[in-house]
C-alpha cells in the first residue's frame, strides 16, 4: 500500500515538474519593452516560444546571450535605437517569427546571429541602420512576406539573402546610397510587388537574374545613376510596370523577355533615347509613355501587336511615333483596308510639340473607327482630323528595316506592305540618333498593294554604332519616318576593296594570301571567279549595280566585301 502510494505521488510530482517546465518554454507577452541591459538580463532563459511582442531599445544594451533560448516569435521583434549594440549574436536560435523590426542601430555591420531565421512571414525591415554593410546573417531565410531593406546609408550588398526565394508581398529597396549592386539575391525567383527606387550608386539591376515572376507590379524609380534594367533578363511575368525619373538610363534594355504586361508606365525618364528592350512586347492592357525628354520616336516597339489603351504625351523632343507596331508582322489587314500591325482599344495623343508623324499603320487603322483624344502636338498631329488626312496621303506601310554588317560596309534592307504614290526613300544617318544626314536614297515604286523589298549599302560607316532610318517620302512633298535599326563596327575600319564605286578594276588589298575570290550578283549568281588573284579584279565588263565579293584566304578565313559597279 505504502509503495503504491509512494508511486503515485512520484508520479504527480513528474507531471507537475513536465507541466512547469512546458509552461516556462512558452511565454507569452502583451508588449515586454527591454529598454536596458539590465531588463535584458533578467528576461526568462527558458523561454523558446513568445507569444506576443518584443522590442529591445536602450542606450546601453550590448548582449543579447539571455535571449538564446527562442526559437519562435509569435509577434513581432523590434530591435531598435541601440546605439551600443554591434552584434545580434544573442539570437543564434531564431529560426521562425512573425515581424522583424530592425531599425537605427548604428554600430551594426551586418546582420550576424540571425543565421537560424527561416521564416519571417509578416513584416521584415531594416532601415536606417548607418554602419550596416550587408545582410550577413540572414543565409537561411527563404521566405518572407513584405520585406523593406531602406535608408542604410553604408549598405553596398545585399550578400546573406542567397537563399531568399520568393517575397509573398512587398520587395522594397530604396534609398541605401552606397549599395552598387543587388547580388546576394541569386535565388529570388518569385515576388508579387517589387520596388527599387533611390539607390544613389545602382547602374543596373544585377543580382535578379533568376527573377521570373512579378505577379502584381514593380517599380523601378529614381535611381539617379542607373545605365540600364540588366539583370532583368529571365524575367516573362510582369503584370504591372512604372519606370520613371532614372534620367542617365538610355534605354529598357534589360527586359526583352517580356511578352505581355497589363500596366506599363514608362515616364519622366530625362535621359532616354529609345525603348529598345522591349522588343519581344507583343501586348499591354494600359501603356503610358509621357515626359521623355529625350526620346524622338518609339523604336524597340516594333512587335506591339496589341494594345488596350495607350497614351503618348508630353515627350518634349518626340518627332515622330515610327516603330509603334511595325515589326515583321506588319501587312494584316486593318478595319479600312489598310495595312496594320497593331491593334489599338483607345488612344491618347498630346502636348508632343514637335510630334509631327503621327500616321503609322495602327494609328490610321484607329482613327478611321475610332475616336482617339489628339492634342498639342505638332503639324500634321495637332488633331484626330489631321492625323486622318495624314493617313489617307501616307505613301508608304513599311514591313521591316533592318540594318547588318557584311565587311565593311552596313546593308541596309527593309520592304513595304503597301505603297500608294510613294516617290523616293531617303536613307538618313546619324552616330546619337539624334542629329542626321542624308547618306543616301532609294527610289520608291510608287503604286502597290504586294509586298516589296529594298536594300542599300552604306559604304562609309563609322567606328562604333551608326544609326539608319528611312525617310518614306510622298510625290507630293509629305514624308514619315521609320524606326531606327543600328550597327555597331568594332576596332579599325580597313577597306580591303576599292575603288567603291568601281567602273573599270577592283583592286583587292593583301591578294597574295587569297585563295579563292568571287564576285556575285544580287540575283546570288557568281558573275567573276578566279583562284589566283593578283591585285586587279577586271570588272568593266560587268552591269551596274551591287555586287558581293568572297573572299577566300588561305587557312579557310572568309571575309565578304560590297561594291557598286558604275557606268
């Protein structure tokens, strides 16, 4: 009976001692405020799991070792205003909470003690912290719900969030003045908003190559020095886009796996040229290009296929909308029997005052249904009512143009959908897309309704890129311009052919290493061929027109020339 007993109360002492010892491991909390080293010292080591908040701020408060027992905050975690503290050691058992809350502690370098932290699925943010120089410590999170990185004056890298793979609601990077770079974010795969804005020393977006998705909306904005949007490049989801106010970024390179947005902004961009990088665009719901100082026409839209609603305003130096859905598509048939390429819902033309071509396939293929509001611009633009008359004289609905390297010399080619009185194509280069001349011209043939094609060679281009447009002129005067196609010639240009034109010889430089030369016709027939070549390649008995040489050396190198045969 006794030993009986005696079991029994072993027994209830066991269980009360378990419950106890369970109880101490949860804490739970209203808002506990540790505002000294002191209160930190004297806070339960037993604890592993809070329920409830935790802010830590105080003067003194050095070590965090009496909280190494949690592992769980269900709340939210506040380390802030700690001007003393310079390590977040204390922590080393973290591995899950609710908010992380890590602001204005000046002698932190980085984030080291945190490396347990998973989880943190509400709120993480860290600003304002001066002496912070990356985010080492944070190595195995791989998830969080809004996370705002903000106005860390010392932050060069974001090194210690590789395994970060998705962003549920908010990425925030803004206002960190030193950070050049965002590597250390080589898993980031997924977010649903994406903000980069203020990040005085950003060039570029490296470091999101393996973003795929922004399911809602991404906000590239002023961030004075950046060049470009590379790093964007695995990029095929984006559902929403405002890029304004980056005045040293030329163009959108960087996005030219986008196929399909249902918002883009592009806007108060002072330094953009072109839109180039958005090339594989076929569609947009809502597009907005407004206050681009810079930009002169709309090249790098070519494959626009489809557009909801679109408006274009307020580009100071904008001249024309040429590359606005008139890529290789161009040639399907548009409501007024013309050819069109885009398909436009509504349309928005205004306070472009140097707007002058605004009658490009899919503009006309609107207006001549719909109502568009058009306004402010240019001659020829300044109303829906000119933009009609501007179409019902427009020479020429250009398919493609196109602009290669071959030698020395740039081909340009490029063919027509449609030609009604079309006179003459002006071939117009330029080294900035800005200033242009006259390189050359290509007679136009006037009347058609089938598909034409055009080359011409420019046999003088420039080190670097040169830009090409057409100008399609009317046998009345009236002219539109094309898109822009470029070019770039790397290192010296060596001309191993002259003289361009030639009547009577060609000669060919550093013949005696040729093993095999050819000249061929347009029509691709061999017209001249020998296989050994002394200097002078007798052409006078050819037709006028171009011609290519091949030119074969020994050791199998090839290199390919363009001449014109005159007279």
């Amino acid at each position: 009976m006794k030993t009986a007993l005696c079991r029994f109360l072993q027994a209830c002492l066991l269980n009360a001692f378990l419950f106890t010892a369970l109880q101490a491991q949860t804490c739970n909390f209203t808002d506990l405020r540790l505002n000294s080293q002191s209160a930190v010292n004297s806070f339960n080591s037993t604890c592993k799991t809070v329920n409830g908040d935790i802010t830590l701020s105080g003067a003194d408060i050095t070590d965090l070792s009496p909280l190494q027992n949690i592992e769980t905050i269900n709340g939210k975690l506040t380390i802030q205003n700690n001007p003393a503290l310079s390590s977040l050691n204390g922590l080393k058992n973290l591995t899950t909470a609710q908010h992380l809350l890590i602001y204005t502690n000046n002698l932190l370098n980085d984030l080291t003690g945190l490396e347990k932290l998973k989880y943190v699925w509400g709120a993480t943010h860290i600003r304002y912290n001066m002496g912070l120089v990356n985010l080492k410590g944070l190595d195995s999170l791989t998830n969080a719900g809004t996370f705002y990185i903000m106005n860390n004056d010392s932050l060069t890298s974001l090194t210690g969030l590789g395994k970060l793979e998705s962003v549920s609601d908010i990425l925030l990077v803004g206002a960190n003045k030193s950070l050049a770079s965002l590597n250390g974010l080589s898993s980031l795969s997924s977010v649903s908003r994406i903000n980069i804005g203020e990040n005085d020393a950003l060039t570029d977006l490296s470091g999101l190559e393996a973003l795929t998705s922004v399911s809602y909306q991404m906000n590239i904005t002023s961030n004075k020095n950046l060049r470009s949007l590379h790093g964007l490049t695995s990029l095929n989801y984006l559902s929403e886009a405002y890029i304004s106010n980056n005045d040293l970024m030329p163009d959108l390179s960087g996005l030219e796996n986008v196929r399909s947005v249902y918002w883009l902004v592009v806007g108060d961009n002072d330094g953009l040229t072109s839109l180039t990088g958005l090339h594989n665009l076929t569609s947009a719901s809502n597009f907005i290009i407004r206050i681009n100082a810079q930009l002169t026409d709309l090249s790098g839209l070519e494959n626009l296929t489809n557009v909801g609603w679109i408006q274009i305003s307020d580009n100071a130096g904008l001249k024309s909308l040429s590359g606005l859905g008139t890529g290789a598509n161009a040639g399907r048939a548009g409501a007024n029997g013309r050819a069109a390429a885009l398909t436009i819902g509504g349309l928005v033309i205004r306070n472009n005052a140097q707007l002058t071509s605004c009658a490009i396939a899919g503009v006309c293929d609107f207006t001549s249904t719909g109502e568009a509001t058009i306004s402010g611009n240019g001659s020829g633009c300044e109303s829906q009512a000119a933009v009609e008359i501007s179409c019902s004289a427009l020479p020429v609905v250009l398919a493609h143009f196109t602009a290669n390297a071959e030698g020395s010399s740039t081909l340009l080619q490029w063919s027509t959908a449609e030609e009604r009185n079309s006179a003459v194509f002006d071939i117009e280069h330029s080294l900035d897309a800005v200033n242009w001349s006259k390189a050359g011209e290509k007679d136009a043939k006037g009347e058609s309704n089938a598909l034409l094609r055009y080359q011409w060679v420019h046999l003088a281009p420039a080190v670097g890129l040169n830009y090409y447009r057409l100008k399609m002129k009317d046998l009345d005067g009236s002219y539109t311009y094309s898109q822009i196609a470029s070019v770039r010639f790397e290192g010296k240009m060596s001309v191993a052919v002259y003289p361009n034109p030639a009547s009577d010889v060609l000669f060919i430089e550093n013949s005696k290493d040729i093993a095999r030369l050819r000249v061929i016709n347009v029509a691709g027939k061999t017209v001249y061929e020998s296989g050994k070549v002394n200097e002078a390649v007798p052409v006078k008995n050819l037709a006028a027109g171009i011609y290519q040489v091949y030119i074969i050396r020994e050791g199998g190198a090839v290199q390919k020339e363009r001449f014109v045969k005159i007279f």
